[in-house]
C-alpha cells in the first residue's frame, strides 16, 4: 500500500483561519502530503476534567495565549464553523481533510461534517463513550493513537472495535507520548509487534512520530506502517508547545519524497535479471 502521509498541524495556526489556511496551501502545493489535520475539543469539559490544569497558568508562559490553561486553549480553539471552511478548503486545493476530537462533543460536531477520517489522539483512546458514539453514527475512518497505553488495554480497544464490527474502518497507529521524543524512546519496532497482531484485523498500521529530523519515518514504513503522521508548522521557532516537534515545509516535502521513494524501493525481484541489468549483464559480465 502506498504510503499515506498526514500533516498535523493542530493548534499551530496559533488561533488563526488564514494561518491554518496557509498551512494547507503548504501542506498540498509545496510538500504535497494526503492530509492534512487539526483539532477539537470542548474546553470547559476539560476545565471540569482537570480543573486544577486548566484554571492555572500554562506551565511555559513563553508558549501561552492566555493568562490561564484554559484561556490559552480557548485562544487557540476553532468552532465547527470555521472547521467546516477548512474542511471546504481542503477540497478546494485537493487535499484530504480531518480533526483530532478530544471528547463526546467535540466527536459529534466533527463527524456532522463527514470528513474521511477522525483522528482519536492518545489521551483519549479510552474514552468508550465518544468511541461508541463514532461507531454508531459515523462511517469514515477512525485513527487511534496509542501513545501512553499498556498492550492490554490496546487489545481491548481492538476488541471493542470488533465488537461493534467498525475493526475494518480502522487505522491503529505506534505512537509515544512526548514533545519532542529522544530516539531512545520511539521504540519504533513496537511496529513490528502491531503488524504481527492486528494487521488482519484492522484497515492497516500507523505511525505518529513527535521526534526530530526524517529518518525514522522512514524505518517505520520499511516495519510496516503505511499510515505516517507528523506535526507541521511554517516556523518551528514560533509561540507554543508542538513546533519544536513538528516538521517546517522543506521537511515535509522531503518526508513525502522519501517516503513514496522509499515505497517503490520495498519490492521483491520479480525476475532474477532486471530489464535494467540485462544490457549490463551483456556488456560487463562473462557469463558462460
């Protein structure tokens, strides 16, 4: 399967519509990535979650777009209006569209505007209520991250897609946690195990790297991922907490390049001499 490369670019539009729209025409016309994605959350139900997070001040004031947790976050969120112009955006250019949704009503809003696929981040792979309500009443892809999830609570959440026959619609992605993420803890030949375990079951294997440079990307593709994910942002020198781990553009176009390079490479002989050997063999080999 060719692989599919998706541009998160989350809260990096810094609360801005034309800045998320400037990340598209990059993520499309320069970098030529399948898609590009952002997210949605109900911040006062986080608030209630975690009150002691969201009403005090963001832990890196330098990053902060408010005087607390939850006024940065309000900063930076986009209602479902503005998400269905970006989403409208996207087809307009040629670009697949999709949302993280980080609760019940974030999922609800997102999946009324029917985009190809929903991303579940992490931090809420366990969140069944949201989960069932996807499964129910929408009918395009569900992504799901596993980044700070034990292997048995990974296969009860393959489990429970199966239960409610959706396991086939899904994309189950390696991830670790961390921004940015040393190599030492990407673990990346966890792949390896999702392949062997779950690659029947579910619509393919993904990888979500939050860690610096491309080259790793590139190993997950070899491993079997055919689902990449990467934060994207035009500066990584800008205000906020995800540019130090995500990608510019010229990293991006390169990300793309390599990976679909390196796909066409990852082939078995189909012949024992190549078309392109042949005149080779003929003119440099003694072949008795």
């Amino acid at each position: 399967m060719k692989p599919i490369i998706i541009a998160e670019v989350g809260c990096n539009h810094k609360g801005s519509i034309e800045l998320a729209k400037e990340h598209i025409r990059m993520a499309k016309i320069f970098a030529n990535a399948d898609v590009v994605k952002f997210q949605k959350r109900d911040n006062q139900y986080w608030a209630s979650k975690k009150p002691e997070i969201y009403n005090a001040p963001h832990p890196n004031s330098q990053n902060s777009y408010g005087d607390t947790y939850l006024e940065h976050r309000e900063f930076l969120e986009f209602d479902v209006e503005q998400h269905k112009e970006l989403m409208n955006y996207c087809k307009d250019i040629g670009i697949e569209y999709s949302t993280s949704v980080w609760d019940l009503k974030s999922a609800i809003e997102i999946s009324k505007l029917n985009p190809k696929l929903i991303k579940i981040p992490s931090a809420c792979n366990n969140n069944f209520e949201m989960l069932e309500y996807l499964c129910q009443n929408y009918h395009g892809e569900i992504h799901v991250s596993t980044g700070m999830t034990t292997k048995k609570e990974i296969r009860e959440l393959v489990e429970f897609f199966v239960k409610n026959k959706r396991n086939k619609d899904v994309v189950l992605y390696n991830c670790t946690s961390g921004y940015p993420v040393p190599f030492e803890d990407i673990k990346l030949l966890e792949i390896k195990n999702f392949v062997k375990d779950y690659k029947d079951i579910v619509k393919a294997i993904g990888f979500s790297g939050h860690h610096l440079g491309i080259a790793v990307d590139v190993a997950a593709l070899a491993l079997g991922a055919t689902y990449i994910e990467r934060h994207f942002t035009l500066d990584r020198t800008w205000k906020g907490t995800d540019h130090a781990a995500s990608l510019e553009p010229d990293g991006l176009r390169r990300l793309v390049r390599d990976l679909n390079n390196v796909y066409k490479a990852l082939e078995y002989k189909g012949d024992d001499i190549l078309p392109i050997e042949k005149v080779q063999r003929d003119k440099l080999k003694d072949v008795q």
